[in-house]
C-alpha cells in the first residue's frame, strides 16, 4: 500500500513539473501575470509530493518491506536502523529518487525566497527547473522504478553491499547530490536570462548564494567522499583519479570558476557571456557525472549492472539539455550586452586568469575521463587513462593557479598594481623559500619537487593571511583599530580568506603523503614486531567478534614509539557479511597529530601468519581539513550576501560597499 | 590599451593556455596510457617484454600459489590462453580463483606477467567489463554470468 502511494505521488509530481515547465513557461512569453505566477504554487506541490514519495521509499525500507523489489535487492532487516535508512540510496533507484528530491526541494526554495526576483525570471527559470524535474521522474518511472513489488515476497532481504554500510554513505551521497543539483538553479537562471534576452549584474547577485551553496556541498562531499575510501578501501588512497570521482571533480572545477567569474559580472558587470556559459557547463558536468556513474559505462567502484535502456534514457536526457542550452546559447548569447572594461592586470583580469586555467583543468579531467570510452567505441581498442596522465595534465596546469591566487585579491579593481601586489606577498614569498629550504634540509630521500610543493602551499597560506592583513591593517594601525577593522570588513572578504587558505592546507597534506609516506607489507605472526617512521607495532594476536549483521576476525596491535613509550592499541579487522557471502577489510587508524598510521589485514594465511599493510601518512588529515576551511569560506561569505540579497536598497552601506570586494 | 587591444591580449591569454594544455593533453597521452589485454590478446599481439598493460580475465582454478612474504603466483585465463602472474603484496578481499580479475604490471621476457597492482573488485557478482568482453569474445562467456550481471547490484553513492 505504502509503495503503491509513493508510486502514485511520483507520478502525479511528474503532471505537476509538466505544468510548472509549460504555463509560466506561456505567461513569460504572453506576459500573463497569472500563468506565470501558477510556478510557485506548482513547485511547492511538487516538492510535497516528491517527499511524499521519497517518504513512502523511507517507511518501505524501514519497515523492512522486503515486497518492494528495491527493497528486497539493497536491505536486510538485520543491518541497524541508520543503514537501513542510508541503504534507500545505496542503490540506483534509491540515489535518482534522492537526486529528484533534492532537485525540486530546491526549486521549492527558489519559488518560497524568490520573491524579490523579477517576475519573468522568476517564472522562467522555475519551469526550466521543472522541465529537469519531469526528466528524471520519467526516467525513473519508466527505467528505474523503486516501487516495484515481487510476487512471493521473501522472508529475508539480499543486504546492502558491505562496502556501503557505512556511516559515509549517510553524509556522501546527500552532500554530492546537494553539490550537483544545487547547480541546476544556476542552469536555470541561465537558461532563464537567455530565453528572455536579457541580463545584468543583479543576475549575478541572485545567482551567486546558490552556486555558492552548490559548491560548499560538492567540495565536503567530495572530501567527505575521499576520506570514505581513504578508510574503507584498506589501501589508504585518498584519490584513485577513478572516473566516477572525475566525474564529481568537473562540476567542482567549473563550479569554483563560476563562483569567481559570477563575481566579477555582479561587481563590474563584465564576463556575462561567459557567466553564463559556465552556469550551463557546470550543470551540464553534473548531469554527466550522474550519467557516468548511473548508466554504467565506466569500470568503476561505482558501477552498478548495467541496464542499457537506462544508458539510453540519460543520454537522451543529457543530449536534450546540455545540446539544447548550448543551442540557445549560441542563438541569444550575441544579443547579451558586453560591459566593464578592465586592464589585464586587475582584478578581474586575475580572476579572468583563474578561469582560464580552472576551465583548462577541467578540460584535461574530461578528456582523460572520456578519452577512452570515445577511443573503445570508435576503435575497440580498451585502454585505461590513470594517475599518470592526471598528473602530467592536471598539476602543471594548477601550479600556475595556485601561484596567481595569492595575488587576485590584492590587486583593484579594473587596473591593478601588480609591483604593489608582489612587494605585499614578499612576506609570503620569504616564508615560502624557508620552508622550500627546511624541508630540503629535513628530507631524507624524497622527490626533488616535494620541497617545492610545500613551498607553493605555505605561499597561498601565507598569501590569504597577507590578504587579511592588508584588509584590516593590522601591522600599520594600532591593534584596537585594527581589530575594529577586522570587525567591519565584510564577511565574505574573510571568506575568500579561508577558503583560499584552505586551498594551501589540502595542498600540503597531499604534497606530505605523496613525498614522505611510507609503507610496509608483511606476513606476521603473534610476537612479530612491525616498524614504520619512528613507530613500532607488536602484534599480539587475533581474535574473533560478533557484529550486528557480521562477524569479524579482529588483529590486536600494540603501537609505540621506537623509544618505547607505549602509545596504545590499533584494532583492524576483517569482517564477513553472511548475507551476501562478502569480506571488507576494515582499517585501523590512529592519529598522531595531522599524521595518520593506518593498518589493515589481510588474509591469514595457513601457517598461523597474517599479512598486514601498514602505512605512515604524514599530515594525512590535512587534505580533509583544507576541505572544511573551504566549506567554513563558502559558509561565511554565505552569510554575508544572504543579508544582502534580501535588502536591494544597498546605499545604506557605503563603507561596506567599498571593502566588498571579495 | 584600447577596448580591442585589451580584449586581444584576453583572447590571446585564452588560447595560450589552451595551447598549453592541449599540448600537456597529447604529450601524456603519448606516454601514460595503459592497453587492455586478454590473455589471447598478449598472444596475437605479440606485446613486447616491458610493456606496461592491464590483463584481465578469470583467475584459473587451482593455480594460485602463495610463497614467501606474501609472494603470489596465480594464471589468468579466458578459456583460450593463459598467463602465469607475479605479485607481491596483500591480494584484495575479493580475489578468488575462478572469478574476475585485472592485474597492471609488465610482462617479463620469459611471458611471466608481473603484476604491481591487483585491481580490487567490490561485489562478489561484479565483472569487470574489460574481463567479460573478453570472455565473450573468446567464447568462454557462461549465462551464468549474465544471469548475475542482470540483478542490478548494489553499488556505490559515490
């Protein structure tokens, strides 16, 4: 009954999104202050009966419906509650459902705090939103429905993959999906501006908070994602360049461009066309992320079996929408106004620089991901694009963009001082040498470019740290002053702050992993001692432990220091999942500072041994924390513009208006 | 500058750095890619000692040996050919004899293929696509197979 109601409301919110994309749609066009007006209404309700659906999901899954198909493939009624609940995504049908839900919760958003949008705007970019609704509720009425009932309804669901049962695959998923839905609504307004032919700086203003937003959640769910493998995997890779993370990297990339270049048309009104541009690609990377890892093409952690008609529908869906924006762009780009003239070295041009190469970055990503499923299906030829390639492509494309950041914002507007800048950054560049020399004189054997990466990275932190300084004074006026200063600047200046530092600290922490970790793979027995940087592991035996829906066999290890200092106990273990006959090696981790030991276990072996992998990650947990520096950036500045897109009269703020220039 | 001279040096910066990395694209492009081979592939191509590649297929039944320190010697096959492989390290959980497998590494001047990675599968009905292309090309591709592969399975959020 229950599966049968969320059926039933999926498919009335499909006739709701068909209405909300053709009558405003018609009012936009005919200037019916009625029809156009029927788009909020007509999100609302179909983001209520979208929930309503997803809820049905939610209660099947709880319940232990095992009836429901979906529910039958993907959940066991002895896996806990909140795996039970996070298992509704952990499958295909479950994820387009989360996809579809977020997608209308947010044109939910647009139609309730849209209200100082114009009217037109306003009613265009709801029925394009809804126009993305109607695709995917068809897709997974026709393709990928998850209400579908079996006839004998089984006693005992086929669990979930172990590998998902997991408390990431409660955070990941959602925040990925927030990441790339969330950049729908830039779509839409796009797409919006372009049917009506128009568009100012305003646009940008409206449209920055959701990209912003957009981004904050695609760069913790990636992390958050990196982080899920890192532990889950067992063999402490933070970032395989697997295709499906790709996929999740280039809406990041595009995003982050459009974050910037969004700032430059709301402050000076140039950069519309390529705004705008960029608004559609970075949904247009979502929307084939979600096509990469949904349809089944790639060989990927990813994959589910694969479905052709599904492979199909998504292509269809992709060639309609990405095809279909591109076309329109092409058509009414030319009849958008050009505006804000700037010198290259500015501001803008800066930012103009970091487009350049983000967009550039993104490119490489594309091809390298594309590459071979464009050369298999042209040639047959099978090939796989892996590390290697990335690294030759990606770094050398952001060394450039890391080294210019620091820069962007102490230039002004329109015509900047570059001497100026760079005599601010000495500070910067100094520390920068010292710490290129320490860690040469510190290193024993590592990469010759290791020492620089450090560099590079304690210059973009140093960099965003001058920027604060320069912004509040804070070495020329007295501290009191200073720190009222500090209080007066903008919040998104201290944003661009952070999360530009943040940039620095991930770079670090990937530049230490990659230099200096170690690792030591050994068969052991109880008594045997592993050594590894400056600690010492005994092994003292394994044993055996019940789990909820598992049993594990669980390694002991006592952990020291070479000096002997006893630093505690780290516990891996494998666990064997009954249910679907499956091992996931669970890894221990143990923190020593930003550093990481990470062990994990492999098979016994006859003779009583056990192999072990044991790995020493310097500064590991810096690559994560630079992610939440980024997200605590985007938050702030966050803050600042919600409490001005709601007030249009921005006279009030002069002083205000002066510093903001973030 | 004038309006034009400003928007030639933006132009110009554009395509510069598409230059760049369209010529970073096809310098690691050259150099870094990695070809797919069955073991009948290795055969009829004639791959030379030294290449590196990836080898799929089913890892033979009965044929792995574990050495010392974690030293493993296993034969992949697709029905037609088959190929002794080296490895030295920890075999992923979900390596067994008889199922799918994808090994990188060089193949040794006496056709022994010595592996450095050992790719790891996350489903116990997963197939990689590689490996059944492989088979079915080769004949050896059971419905058996298909039959798993057509029970969607769970797989990742990510």
């Amino acid at each position: 009954m229950i599966a049968e109601l969320g059926h039933y409301a999926l498919m009335l919110a499909l006739g709701l999104a068909l209405i909300q994309g053709s009558l405003p749609l018609v009012g936009a066009r005919s200037n019916d202050a009625v029809l156009m007006s029927m788009a909020t209404p007509a999100a609302l309700a179909q983001f209520v009966f979208v929930a309503l659906s997803f809820a049905a999901l939610a209660v099947c899954y709880v319940t232990s419906d095992f009836s429901v198909l979906n529910v039958y493939e993907n959940s066991n009624s002895a896996m806990p509650l909140i795996y039970r609940l996070t298992s509704i995504w952990g499958n295909h049908e479950g994820s387009m459902m989360l996809w579809v839900f977020i997608l209308t919760f947010f044109g939910a958003l647009v139609a309730v705090f849209g209200n100082n949008l114009p009217v037109k705007l306003k009613a265009n970019s709801l029925a394009v939103q809804a126009w993305i609704a109607a695709a995917f509720d068809l897709f997974i009425l026709i393709t990928s429905n998850p209400f579908l009932r079996i006839p004998n309804a089984p006693f005992e669901g086929r669990d979930l993959n172990p590998i998902l049962q997991d408390p990431g695959l409660a955070f990941h998923p959602p925040m990925l999906y927030l990441g790339y839905v969330g950049f729908s609504i830039a779509f839409s307004f796009a797409i919006a501006a372009l049917l009506e032919g128009r568009i100012d700086a305003a646009w940008a203003r409206w449209v920055r908070p959701w990209v912003l937003g957009a981004w904050m959640c695609l760069t913790l769910g990636i992390a958050g994602g990196s982080y899920w493998a890192y532990y889950e995997l067992g063999w402490g890779g933070y970032w395989f360049w697997d295709p499906v993370e790709n996929a999740s990297l280039m809406p990041w990339l595009a995003g982050t461009a459009l974050l910037h270049s969004a700032v430059v048309m709301e402050k000076r009104g140039a950069l519309k066309v390529w705004t705008i541009l960029l608004a559609i690609l970075a949904f247009s990377l979502s929307l084939i992320g979600t096509f990469l890892v949904r349809s089944g093409v790639l060989t990927s952690v990813h994959s589910f079996a694969t479905d052709p008609t599904r492979g199909v529908f998504i292509l269809a869906i992709l060639a309609i929408f990405i095809g279909g924006a591109l076309a329109l762009y092409a058509a009414r780009a030319p009849l958008l106004k050009q505006g804000g003239l700037f010198a290259p070295i500015s501001r803008e041009g800066a930012l103009v620089f970091n487009n350049l190469f983000l967009t550039s970055a993104c490119a490489t990503v594309f091809v390298g991901t594309l590459y071979p499923l464009a050369l298999e299906a042209l040639t047959g030829a099978k090939i796989s694009v892996g590390p290697p390639f990335f690294n030759l492509t990606f770094g050398p494309l952001f060394v450039p963009l890391l080294l210019a950041m620091p820069f962007g914002p102490l230039l002004g507007w329109k015509r900047g001082d570059l001497l100026a800048a760079a005599q601010r950054l000495l500070a910067a560049a100094l520390l920068a040498a010292v710490a290129i020399a320490a860690s040469f004189a510190l290193q024993r054997g590592g990469p010759v470019l290791a020492p620089f990466g450090v560099g590079l990275a304690i210059f973009v932190m140093a960099g965003a740290l001058i920027d604060l300084a320069e912004r509040t004074m804070i070495l020329r006026v007295p501290f009191g002053a200073a720190l009222r200063r500090a209080a007066g600047l903008p919040r998104s200046a201290w944003g661009t702050a952070l999360a530009h530092f943040g940039i620095g600290v991930t770079l670090l922490g990937i530049v230490a992993v990659t230099a200096w970790g170690s690792e030591r793979i050994a068969a052991i027995k109880p008594g045997d001692t592993v050594e590894i940087a400056h600690y010492r592991l005994t092994f003292d035996g394994l044993f055996e432990r019940p789990g909820a829906n598992y049993h594990e066999l669980v390694g002991h290890f006592t952990v020291r220091r070479m000096s002997g200092e006893l630093l505690g106990a780290m516990e891996p273990s494998r666990r064997t999942f009954p249910a679907r006959n499956m091992a996931t090696t669970e890894a221990a981790l143990m923190s020593r500072r930003f550093s990481q030991l990470y062990l994990s276990l492999g098979d016994p072996n006859p003779d009583g041994s056990v192999a072990v992998r044991l790995y020493f990650k310097p500064q590991v947990l810096l690559i994560w924390l630079g992610a939440l520096f980024m997200f605590a950036g985007g938050a702030l500045s966050l803050s600042d513009r919600r409490l001005r897109v709601g007030a249009p009269r921005r006279a009030k703020a002069p002083a205000a208006a002066l510093q903001a220039a973030e | 500058m004038t309006r034009k001279r400003r928007r030639l040096v933006l132009i110009g910066g554009g395509l510069g750095v598409l230059a760049i990395a369209v010529g970073l694209m096809l310098n690691a492009l050259r150099d870094s890619i990695v070809f797919f081979n069955s073991p009948s592939d290795v055969v009829e191509k004639h791959v030379a000692a030294g290449t590196r590649m990836r080898l799929g297929g089913l890892v033979k039944a009965d044929s792995l040996v574990r050495g010392d320190n974690l030293r493993v010697r296993f034969a992949v096959t697709d029905g037609e050919r088959e190929i002794a492989v080296n490895y030295h390290g920890v075999l992923p959980d979900l390596f067994r004899e008889g199922q799918g497998v994808v090994a990188e590494g060089v193949l040794d001047g006496a056709g022994v293929f010595e592996a450095d990675t050992v790719l790891a599968k996350h489903d116990e009905t997963y197939m990689p696509k590689e490996v059944a292309a492989a088979l079915k090309k080769s004949g050896h591709w059971q419905d058996d197979y298909a039959k798993k592969a057509a029970v969607p399975v769970a797989g990742g959020g990510k």
